[in-house]
C-alpha cells in the first residue's frame, strides 16, 4: 500500500522546526529547559528572535515530558510538537502496557506482523508498539506532527514504522478495496472538538469509533480502542459489538485509560455477550521506568466479569460489626464497578451499596489498593468529633459524605496529619444510612 503522503521532512516542509537542531540553539534550550519560559525568552539572544516560538514551544514541551516522556527528554535532537499533543499523548509506561497487550495476544495466536495505529498523535504508542510488531503503520492528518513523528522515530532508532499523514479512514477504506486485512488496528480518538473543547461520547470523538467498526470492523482481525476514563464503560459496551475484554489502566492509583479489545473474527461475539466480558483492573506502580526495566514496574491487577459482579450476594457491615482493617481498593477497580468482585475474592464486608469501603477481622496483605489498620469507630456527632479529634494531626479523607474536606478541617479544627487517617462516610444498617467516623492507620499505600 502506498503512503498517503510520502514527502514527510522537517527541513522541507517545516524549516523553523527543522532549525532547532542546529547544534547553538539545541544548547541553548538545553541550558534553559528547567528556567521559566517567560524570562528565558525575553534573554533570547537577537539571532534567536525568529524562532521565538519554536524555541518557546520546545522548552515548554521538554518541561511537561520529563516524567511522562522520559526517553524523549534524555534523547538528542528530539522535535517536541505543540504542548497539547504531550497532554494527550501516552506516557510512557501505559504505552510499554499497551504493547504487552498486543505481545501477551502473539504468545496464544502467533506472531503478529501488523499493527495500524489510526490516530497517530506524538506516536509514543507507535513506538512502542513497534517494539512487539513487525510493522506499524502510523496514521496521522495533521502534517506537523506526522513530520516530527517520523523526525523522531529516526532519532529513536525505530526503523519499522511507515509513516503516513492522511485521513485514516481513506486510509481503512482503500485496504478494503484491496482486501487488505490487518493483525491489529489501534485507535485513541480525538477527543476535542473543532473549538478545542473536551468531549466524551464516541460518537462525538474524531473519528467516530462507532461509525469506524460498523464500516471497516473486517479491515482488522484485532482492534484496540482507548477511550478516556471518564467515559462509562457500559455505555461502550452497548455501542459496540465484538468486545473480547476491556482494561482499566491507572497509573500510580490515578486512571489513564480505559482499553477496548475488540475481535471481528470471532463470530460468538456480540452484545448478547456483553456480560461475559472480562474485565482487568489494572494500577502500574512506576519504578524508575525505561524500557528496559519495564519487568520491574509493580502491577496490581484485579480479572472479574460482568456478568459475575451482577450475581454476586455479599455482607454489609453496621458499625459495630466494623472490623480490624479497612480496605479501600485503586482506581481501576473502582472505575472498573468491581464493587462486589472485590468483596468476595478478598471475603470482606461492605459498608454500603454506595459506599466503595471494606472490612475484615483479617489481614489481606495482598489486597489491591490502599490498607488501614482500624483504631477507633464513632458515629458522627459534631460535639463528639471535635472533642477527640479537634486540633490534632490527622488525614481527613470523606468517602460518600456531605461535607468536604475542606469543611471538616474549618469546623473540627483538625489540622494536616502524617500516617493517621481519620475516615467521615456512611454505612447502612438494616436501610437506615448512618454516618461514622472512623481513626485508622494507614498499613499499605
């Protein structure tokens, strides 16, 4: 298949951008990369001044990517794009997760030779995912990133991936007039508007994932999706067919991404399915990431189904019969709806239907999310709460409670604690919600 646009050169078609690597001015933005951009543009020596911009934009960049990008920071003569595309761009370890997705699915089915990743953006995922493939096929219409992206892929020593600037569904359509069918396709839509305002349906991201699989689902034997976190994974499941699992993936305890993998080749999948749907719950703990000691990255991970999670019967608690530890589980599980999954694989008690707390009589040393060794339990009374906890050190956090943080502190005086937690929620007692306060220390991160 022929690119769409095959002339993709910096110093052709971008010559501001392709004289940032003069080696004077890649020195000079490594010596202010860490300063305020502001001052270090208006110190901009005059031979400078025409690429105000340029220059503005790559420290900019560099500052937002040294956490998130890291092989991109260390690496030289590296072209950042405009700040926005390193907001909406992979980190880098969700990225190296993706991938072992697609290498996890080679180890059942074979060798994969293939990938298309429609919605190319910075290409990280690309990268990445080149790492595991014989072939990426990177898509992306805007002309500036596709020619920094290929830029990039150069100076990173990624030698097979295709890049092509072009609509991506022109792209799918001529495949299916040669019956050209992938091994994998990925797709993260745009999700903002023609005015840069943030949206969330799929219908309303470019492309438009739903209208994209009814028309091309065959062009793919595996898809992969991501959509935002926000974005409720039912409603996904009931706009698409052909959903083999779906990957809830947080990173340190903070929810990134929501993964979609679709199979057009299996025939048994389709929404009467839907409950059978596998889902993971995932929170990556970084450690000193790189790419090569992504092994040593701590995953915690929680599998259940829907159509488990809908079954389940499980305990609540009432104050007294509260336990010993307190269990609150990651981000992933809680946005993955494992809310009764979890209690019964770990045999905890629930506080609520509404209310995501745990307890057992027991440790659970491997329970995935943060533990609290309990203290003291209380039923919330204004008097009662100031006169133990006003004026002492303590972490207030509200679970399901109509009072904030913030609201607690200026009323009970309590001031900014160390390692004691002190919990504000509700728990249900024979349909009666009652709201507790409770001490606790916390065990487990």
């Amino acid at each position: 298949m022929k690119p769409i646009l095959s002339s993709l050169s910096l110093s052709e078609n971008y010559p501001n951008y392709n004289a940032l690597l003069q080696d004077d001015i890649q020195s000079f933005i490594e010596e202010n990369k860490d300063k305020k951009i502001t001052q270090t543009l208006l110190n901009l020596p005059k031979e400078y001044q025409g690429l105000q911009i340029e220059i503005g934009n790559q420290i900019k960049s560099l500052q937002k990517s040294k956490s998130k990008l890291a092989l991109w920071y260390a690496s030289d003569n590296i072209i950042f794009p405009p700040s926005l595309s390193i907001e909406q761009a992979s980190s880098e370890i969700t990225a190296e997760y993706k991938a072992s997705l697609i290498e996890n699915n080679d180890k059942i089915n074979g060798e994969n030779q293939t990938l298309v990743d429609l919605t190319g953006g910075m290409g990280v995922d690309s990268f990445y995912f080149s790492k595991k493939v014989k072939k990426v096929i990177y898509i992306e219409q805007n002309e500036l990133l596709a020619n920094i992206a290929k830029h990039n892929f150069e100076q990173l020593g990624a030698k097979n991936i295709e890049v092509l600037c072009g609509n991506s569904e022109d792209f799918l359509e001529k495949a299916r007039n040669e019956n050209i069918v992938f091994d994998w396709i990925y797709l993260d839509p745009a999700r903002r508007d023609n005015i840069q305002k943030k949206v969330f349906l799929l219908e309303d991201s470019q492309p438009n994932m739903v209208e994209l699989w009814k028309s091309f689902k065959d062009v793919g034997k595996k898809w992969l999706l991501k959509t935002a976190p926000l974005l409720d994974i039912q409603l996904v499941i009931n706009r698409l067919t052909h959903i083999k699992k779906v990957e809830v993936v947080a990173l340190k305890n903070e929810c990134k991404e929501v993964l979609y993998q679709l199979d057009s080749s299996n025939s048994s999948l389709g929404k009467a399915d839907s409950e059978k749907i596998g889902i993971s719950a995932i929170n990556l703990h970084e450690q000193n990431f790189s790419e090569e000691n992504f092994e040593k990255t701590q995953i915690e991970s929680f599998d259940f189904l829907l159509e488990s999670e809908k079954e389940i019967f499980i305990d609540y608690s009432i104050k007294n019969e509260i336990q010993n530890f307190l269990y609150e589980p990651n981000v992933a599980v809680l946005k993955a709806g494992a809310f009764k999954s979890i209690a019964k694989k770990y045999q905890l008690n629930k506080f609520s239907s509404n209310t995501h707390l745990y307890t057992s009589q027991k440790l659970k040393k491997d329970f995935v999310g943060k533990i609290f060794k309990i203290t003291e339990v209380i039923s919330f009374s204004k008097k009662e709460v100031k006169r133990k906890f006003g004026k002492k050190q303590l972490n207030v956090v509200t679970r399901n409670f109509p009072m904030s943080v913030k609201e607690l502190r200026k009323q009970f005086s309590v001031l900014e604690g160390d390692n004691q937690f002190l919990f504000f929620t509700t728990i249900t007692s024979k349909s009666v919600d009652e709201k507790i306060v409770i001490l606790c220390e916390k065990i487990k991160s």
